[in-house]
C-alpha cells in the first residue's frame, strides 16, 4: 500500500523527468528495433578465452541496467558479455533492475513488486551525474525487451534476484531459443540446480567472505559459470579455479591491478563496471608491446646487417 501510495504521488514527476530533453552521447532508443541475428544465435561456444562482462551495461559509464546504457556497451564492443539484474512486479512481468525499491536509481520511490506492467511505464531512471557524458531519463525495460534485442546477438547474463521469477525466466529464454546464450545468476546453490535442471545456463556467485568456507568443486556437476569476488584470498580464488567449473570469472573488477591480479591466478573472465576504461588499458599495452617487438626486430636486423 505503502508503495502504492508514493507511486501515485510521484507519478506526476516521473511524467515530467519522462520530458526532459537532454543530449544523450549514447544511443538513444529506449526501445529499439531488434537487430538480425545473421546465421543464428550468438552462444557461449563463441566467447574469447579471456571474457570481459559489462556489469549492469558497465555502471560506472552507463546508466545501470538501462536499455541506452546496454546498447552502448554492445555498440562499443569492450565487453563480450552484457549483464543485468530482474525483478518481479505484482503481476508477474520480469523486469530489469537491480533494487528491491525504486528510490536509488529513478525518480519513484516504494517497492518495485508493488507496481504491475501498466504502472511500469511510469518510471523513469534518473541517471547519474558522475557519468561520463549526457543520459536522457528512460523507463526501465522489461527483460523480454531487452532479450528481444540483444538476444543471440552477444551473450547475457541476467541474475534472478527473485528465485520465484525462475520459471517465467526461463520460459522467456526457451521461448526465443537463447538456452546456450544466456547465463541466469543468482547467490544460491539450489537456484543455481534448479536454473540447471531447467535446461538452463547456471551461474552462481559468491562474495569473499563466503568463498572462505565454500568448497566449489561441489557445485561443478550443475554450475557452469561460478563468479567469485575478486577480493577473496589468494587461496581461495585458486581453490574455486580448480573446482573442476569450467569458468571461473571475477566481480566486480574496475582497476588493472584488480583485473591482472585474477587472471594471474587462473580466473578466465572478469566482470567489470569499467569495460571502456579496461579496454582502452588493453589497447595501450597491445600498442606498447607490439612498439617493443618492432624495435627489438630492427636491433636484430641491424646485427645481421652489421655482420662481416
């Protein structure tokens, strides 16, 4: 009641942000026309043996888990993998946010179950001003929307953050043929069986602290991806690396320091909230590389041609 009592008060001035024109460097739909899959859905067979994941779209250069923030990662192409977050309204409708109530990241403030699929499209995002460049105020969108269009184009990742949305999930995902191209996430062993006995892409994540106790290779018959915190030990990143799960990516990255460190021990993907920036350190250190392997060629030419 509570929830519906504030949605109805601020409706008025999500209607009003909905108006706001602002200069948006991103693209601009909020709801774009699907884009062609080519000669069929993107899987995870695809994916590099190093994978970056835009965590939320990449929170910290996109409004999070907003559909222009979601194609501007895609458009850019520093990640191979698009993450985002699912919530249930009252009627049922998945949609893509990563709260339990509105107040953090739109212009609304109550319980996103509190709201249904008509009274949806009354919210608005409110992105941050930290971000890098100019964002309009968009609703957010549900995840059929966002499967439709990214779906068998580049790998998702979606985490169940209401285990009782699993089912609809996975109908949503059956139903457009992306079980090879989706990982569905959650913190909990059992959604992880249950996602995998429902033909699924498991995903299971662990913080730190719970990795300390954890014994992963537990987990290997049923998960497919375990994504652990890239603040536990040293041990116990090795330890969830030799589980026997074939990948194992680190959260939530934002540093070079952070992302060399997992990768040294054995991690093979990282999830980062800073995909751009990563990207653009790759690149550098590629250029870098490949600077000192020409000058160290043209020493060598120069000793050959220096020979008697």
């Amino acid at each position: 009641m509570v929830a519906m009592v504030t949605w109805i008060a601020l409706t008025g001035l999500a209607s009003a942000a909905s108006l706001v024109s602002l200069t948006l460097t991103g693209p601009a739909a909020a709801t774009p026309a699907p884009l062609e899959w080519g000669e069929g859905p993107l899987t995870v067979a695809a994916l590099p043996r190093i994978t970056y994941v835009a965590h939320r779209g990449g929170a910290r250069e996109v409004p999070e888990n907003s559909m222009s923030g979601l194609m501007a990662a895609y458009e850019r192409g520093t990640a191979q993998v698009l993450d985002f977050d699912t919530r249930l309204l009252r009627d049922g409708t998945p949609v893509v946010f990563h709260d339990e109530t509105l107040n953090r990241t739109t212009y609304l403030g109550g319980e996103v179950r509190g709201l249904d699929a008509r009274e949806w499209q009354g919210v608005r995002l409110r992105p941050k001003d930290a971000l890098p460049g100019s964002w309009r105020s968009e609703r957010p969108p549900t995840v059929a929307e966002v499967l439709d269009r990214f779906g068998g184009r580049i790998v998702l990742m979606l985490e169940a953050k209401d285990p009782p949305s699993l089912d609809r999930l996975a109908g949503l995902i059956r139903a457009r043929g992306l079980t090879r191209s989706v990982f569905v996430n959650s913190n909990d062993p059992e959604v992880a069986r249950r996602a995998h006995r429902l033909g699924l892409l498991s995903q299971l994540w662990r913080s730190a602290r719970q990795l300390r106790t954890d014994r992963p290779e537990r987990w290997r018959s049923y998960v497919d991806l375990l994504d652990v915190d890239h603040r536990a030990r040293d041990a116990d990143l090795t330890r969830a690396v030799r589980s026997g799960i074939r990948r194992v990516w680190a959260h939530t990255v934002v540093t070079d320091a952070q992302r060399d460190r997992v990768l040294a021990l054995g991690c093979d993907g990282v999830i980062t909230d800073t995909p751009g920036r990563l990207a653009r350190a790759d690149r550098r250190e590629a250029e870098r590389d490949a600077r000192r392997e020409a000058r160290r060629a043209a020493a060598r030419e120069g000793q050959r041609g220096a020979r008697p």
